[in-house]
C-alpha cells in the first residue's frame, strides 16, 4: 500500500534585532540560527565601529543578514555626534533600516543632547525613507511624542514595556513593538504584546543580551515566538507566518524561505 506524504510547507522566522557584531561565536550562531528555522537576522549598528562591523557581517551574508545603521543613546558622547551621524548620512544607502536609535533617561548623557541626536537621525529616516528601529527605555512618551511630529510613516518600538495608553497611540498610527524573550518574565512586556494585534507584532532576540543569565542568540527567537503564541492564544505556526510577513512589511524584504 502506497502511503501518501502530504508536503510540508514550512514557514521560517526572522529575528528582527541582533547585535551580531559583539558575538564572538558568529559562524556558530549563524548555523544555529538556520538549524532553528531563522531565515534571516536583522543586524543593528551602534555606533561607527559596530555600523562598519555590522555592514561587514551583512555583506559576507548577503540575503541572510540585513544591516540596520544607528547610534544608540548609550554610546552618545559629545565630541563623537559628527563622526557618527556623518558615517551613517555616508551609507544610509546600503542599509534596510536606522536603529537602533532613541532616547534612555536612565543613562547620564543630557537628554537636550539625546534629543538633538534623535532629530537627526529622524531626518535621515525621512530624506531616506528608511523605516526606524526604536530603544525607548523610561522614555516612551518624549520618544514617541518626536517620531510622531517628525511624521515618521514605519517606526517599531523595541521591546516595548511602556503604558498601554501610550501603546494604543503607538499602534494607532500603524507603528509595530517587537517581542523579545523577556516575555518569559516581564509583566509590561507580556500586557504589551497581549494588547497589540499580531499585525503589529515583529520577534527579536537582542542578541547578546541576557535573560535570566543566559545570553541571548538569533535561535532563542524561537523563545520569542512560543510566548507570543502562548499570550495570544495562537498556533505557532500562524504567528510565525504573520510575524514574518510583518517584517518583509515593514523592512520592504522578500525574506527567502
């Protein structure tokens, strides 16, 4: 008796935030990354050295890595804005996206100088119609307050934790919040990912970072995508076909499968 296999359509994930140019294991990760259903990784910059290592990394693994260029409020210093917007202004064009920028009011860089840096880099965004990747850290309502005046069209806001009064601006201007592995133990976090629709929804690791003290790679997305299926009560496979529809949405990517 001749048994009929049914064929398999698998649908892959991308993780959308990675910072794989602090990994001392990137061949391995890669690998992992691929063995674990990743078909590709967004790889965000920080300042003018991890920009030229991320878009080095991108180009040895053209159609796998994206490179998304930023200057991250961390590693603002005053007499270092020129050279880093400058680097970026040079080669917005080989990039998908800008991130990962922003504003963090827990830091001690002056906020008239996080802001100053921000405006720029949301200028860029519109000169080059780039869509922006966001860190908000205690900061939520000046940096949304900002990418909505400067009218900003495709902003996601990175492992959101904010209000949900806020998120429901946020999502009603058609903006997205990404999903890390801290669902596993963050309350904001979780309530924010059960509010918004998983239209609205992108998976990100933020490799290196650690949770619970393990440090993060592209495969532990699959982490992310298991709790979004929990919170929403979804069958994986449907959040990851849409997660990734997400993503080739709002970075302009035909991701390959």
């Amino acid at each position: 008796m001749r048994v009929k296999r049914e064929k398999v359509n698998r649908k892959l994930l991308v993780d959308c935030h990675a910072h794989l140019e602090e990994l001392d294991d990137l061949s391995k990760s890669l690998r992992e990354a691929k063995e674990a259903g990743v078909c590709s990784i967004l790889a965000v910059g920080m300042d003018v050295e991890s920009n030229k290592k991320t878009l080095q990394i991108a180009e040895t693994n053209s159609q796998y890595v994206y490179p998304a260029l930023g200057y991250h409020p961390c590693q603002i210093k005053e007499e270092e804005v020129e050279a880093n917007l400058s680097f970026i202004r040079g080669h917005v064009e080989e990039c998908v996206a800008l991130g990962e920028i922003g504003l963090d009011y827990k830091i001690k860089a002056k906020k008239e100088l996080q802001w100053r840096v921000f405006e720029e880099l949301l200028s860029m965004s519109l000169e080059s119609k780039k869509p922006i990747i966001i860190h908000c850290r205690f900061s939520h309502q000046r940096t949304f307050g900002m990418v909505k005046e400067m009218k900003i069209e495709r902003a996601v806001f990175h492992w959101y934790s904010g209000s949900l009064v806020l998120l429901d601006e946020i999502l009603s201007r058609g903006y997205y919040i990404s999903a890390t592995p801290a669902l596993v133990y963050s309350p904001p976090h979780r309530e924010a990912i059960k509010r918004a629709p998983i239209e609205r929804i992108l998976l990100e690791t933020d490799t290196p970072v650690s949770y619970q003290g393990k440090e993060a790679r592209p495969k532990d997305v699959q982490v992310s995508l298991k709790e979004v299926a929990r919170l929403k009560k979804l069958d994986p496979s449907t959040v990851t076909e849409q997660t990734t529809a997400n993503a080739s949405r709002f970075f302009g990517i035909s991701f390959q499968y």
